[in-house]
C-alpha cells in the first residue's frame, strides 16, 4: 500500500473532479504551491496511484444504446480465454470488457446504434465462441449515477454528492469529425495540454477551447477524471447487486446508499438487477457490514443480494473507436 498524506488525496480529490484544472487552480484549494502540486501528480503516476486520465463521456447523446453481456464459461482453457478477451477488446464498439469473481465469470459492455447491429455481432460471436458460453445474459444500460470520491477524504464539505448523471433517452446531437477527434483523444488522456491537443487535431487551440466547452455545453462530456489505483489506497472497489421483492422500497434503499462516503455509482439497467451500486471499501468484510445492514434496515423489500469482485479490466474505454 502506497503512504499518501492528506494533501496528495486532496489532489486526486481535485483531479477526479476535473482533471483538466491547472495545477495553479489546484494548488488554490489544497494550499500548495503549483511546482509542488506537479511534482505530488508526478509522483503519484510514477508510483501508480495513478493510472491515466479519462474522460465521461454521454454516448448516448451520440445515437448509441448500450447493451450488457453476462457470460459464464464452460470447457475454457486459458488460451481460449485470451482469445474471447481479444475478441471482445478489439471489437470497436465495446465500452468495457471485465474479468469478475461472481455469479459470472465476464462482464461485457457494447455501444450499438439499433438492436440490429447487435445482433450481427453476437452471431459472429457465437459463431466462434458458442461452445465456451454455459450461460449468457442481456440487459439494456439505461443511466448511471456517478458520486464524488469522498473515499478519498474523510470529510467534503459540499454535501451534494452527485457529480453527474448519464441518461438514454432524448434528441442525439449532431457533432462533426473535428469534434470526435477531440473525444477520441480525451477519452485516452483528458489532461492532454490544449496546444498538444491542437496540434494533434490540425485546429487552432481557441478553436479546440470552444469546441470542448460547447461538448460541455450539450452533455457530451459529462467530467474529467482521474483513474486511481485503489489498492495502493487501501481500497477495493466491489458491484453490489440488489434484487427486490417489493419494487417500490427501490427509491428508498437508493436514497439510503446514494449519500454514502463509499457509494461510488448506481448504475441501472432492464433486465438484470434492480440496483447495481459500485461500492469503495477497504475489504469484503466491510462490504458484508454494509449489505447486512440493508437487509435490517430494509427486511421486507430485497429478495437477495450479490457482489462481484473486479478481477481485471481488460479494456474500459467511454468512447467508440473510429477510423479517419
């Protein structure tokens, strides 16, 4: 575990909320000097605290949908293990691909513009793979929930916890080649210097400026964030799933959660659970405190719960990979 003081994660707190601030802006609301603040970021990546930045990104104001794939394994060897993780990294389409510890073996996430596209990637899916799948599920990803890391502080003062929200549903705004190419950058590294950014997009770095405010503007990027080895911290980040026996405690139990220092994020899909919460904890046990105090403080209302612990991300990218 790697020894951070109260001012480093006052940075990373900073930086998770919008890592595009300069480390003078930084260096204003954690009391450091801006050569100091860069050389704690420094640091801090050096030691592999942190990973990279990233952008969140709305697809869904693009045009997609998202679909979910549960799959459990059968007959696998670890060759063809490694050769359905390829498969699904290097689909273009795919927001996440995840190794889990749970009720399933591998989680999937993919962007489509209709059902039908899905469908012709799943069939060339099953095609190759349909023998190695013992069990596979779907659900549509409706809108997530995303808190702010008050993990990383023992006290916040705003009490509003809630960052952003993404959501389906609604008009997709129309944007234009330039405009995609600077998502597609950020989404890999959202705190690339504006004149490097320019000078990648061929653009004047005002017009790069503008464009990123008006993304800003119609919900495209949602935040710049920072993405945190929580191990070194101390921490685990664990997928609480909640199933309901009475649907109508679910604002209840949210509500609940929601204003929880370790309540990282709701995500809500059809078809799966009623509630997947992302949970920052120190260990299973503390996640078993919490879940055992769920079911006392809501006997009548949840049918069952289960967690998933996160084996490995083998590709967690917010943006659609396209070719120019």
């Amino acid at each position: 575990m790697t020894k951070l003081d109260l001012k480093d994660r006052k940075i990373l707190y900073e930086l998770d909320l919008n890592c595009r601030q300069s480390n003078t802006q930084i260096g204003k609301k954690v009391g450091l000097k801006k050569d100091v603040v860069a050389y704690r970021i420094k640091r801090m990546q050096e030691e592999g605290v942190i990973r990279k930045f990233w952008a969140a990104i709305n697809t869904f104001k693009l045009g997609y949908n998202v679909f979910r794939l549960y799959i459990n394994f059968q007959y696998v060897s670890s060759d063809i293990k490694k050769e359905i993780i390829q498969h699904f990294v290097d689909y273009k389409n795919v927001w996440a691909v995840i190794s889990v510890k749970a009720e399933i073996d591998f989680d999937v996430i993919i962007w489509v513009r209709d059902i039908y596209e899905f469908y012709l990637f799943w069939s060339k899916t099953l095609d190759k793979f349909e023998d190695y799948f013992a069990k596979c599920t779907f659900s549509m990803y409706v809108e997530a929930f995303n808190y702010k890391s008050s993990c990383l502080l023992d006290e916040i003062e705003n009490s509003e916890r809630l960052m952003y929200r993404t959501t389906c549903g609604g008009k997709p705004v129309e944007i234009d080649e330039i405009d995609y190419k600077i998502l597609n950058e950020i989404a890999i590294n959202a705190r690339i210097p504006l004149i490097e950014l320019a000078e990648k997009i061929g653009c004047s770095s005002q017009s790069v400026n503008y464009r990123i405010k008006n993304l800003i503007k119609h919900g495209i990027i949602e935040a710049f964030r920072v993405n945190v080895d929580l191990p070194k911290l101390g921490l685990h980040k664990y997928k609480l799933e909640i199933f309901l026996k009475d649907h109508k405690q679910r604002k209840a139990i949210w509500d609940y959660l929601k204003v929880k220092p370790y309540c990282d994020t709701l995500n809500v899909s059809v078809g799966w659970c009623d509630l997947e919460f992302e949970i920052i904890v120190e260990n299973v046990d503390q996640l078993g405190k919490i879940m055992d105090e769920l079911y006392s403080k809501f006997p009548n209302a949840i049918k069952k719960q289960t967690f998933w612990i996160i084996d490995e991300y083998h590709k967690e990218r917010w943006l659609p990979e396209v070719d120019f």
